[in-house]
C-alpha cells in the first residue's frame, strides 16, 4: 500500500510556521524603535505639524519615504534626522509620544492576530 500525500496539509502546516515565527519575532523589530514605520496621519498627529509639512518635504526630497497603497510612511530614523536638523519643530517629548503609540498599537494588532 502506497503512502498518501495531503499537499493542501503540508501547505498549510508550513503556512501556519511562517506566520508562528513572524509573529514570536514581531518584538524583535520593537527593540530598535529607529527602524519603525509609521504614517503620514501619526507623524502630524504626535508631532504637531500639518499635511503640508510632509508634503513639502517629500516634494523638496528631504525626507525618505515610502508609498504603500498610496500611504507615506516614514521611519522613525527619518523623523528623528528631520528633528536633529530642524526641518521639523517638535520636541522630544512629542516624538516619544509617537514611538510609544506606535508599540502600543502594534502590540494590539499581535493580540489580536494571536487570539484568532
């Protein structure tokens, strides 16, 4: 008798691998808060500056950005240069206002996944 082969059980069994590590090794990213992403909306929200403000700079080519599903998002490296060479006015305290609503939410979001 031959053995009998499930591919769609394999698949699956190496689907739900990848997504246990990616999800074990999320906090891996939040160690270094330099390398997060955020968007547009959160960068105006915590650091109190407008749309236009980003925009004038992703225009001028000051700031690296990325475009996802027509989303600007920004590290957190990025946004820290724009403060150290003060083409954004914020303090610091609004920048750790960012970061930490930033792990705040993505710490939600694993809970969330992880309780499905």
């Amino acid at each position: 008798m031959g053995i009998i082969c499930y591919p769609e059980l394999t698949l699956v069994s190496k689907i739900n691998a990848i997504a246990k590590f990616v999800i074990d090794h999320q906090d891996d990213d939040a160690a270094n808060p330099d390398e997060m992403w955020v968007d547009s909306y959160e960068v105006c929200t915590f650091l109190k500056i407008s749309e236009r403000t980003l925009q004038r700079l992703r225009t001028k080519r000051l700031i690296s950005y990325s475009i996802i599903s027509g989303k600007s998002y920004y590290t957190i490296a990025e946004i820290k240069r724009m403060l150290t060479e003060r083409r954004i006015r914020s303090t610091d305290e609004c920048m750790n206002d960012l970061i930490n609503n930033y792990q705040f939410h993505a710490q939600q979001r694993r809970t969330v996944k992880t309780d499905k």
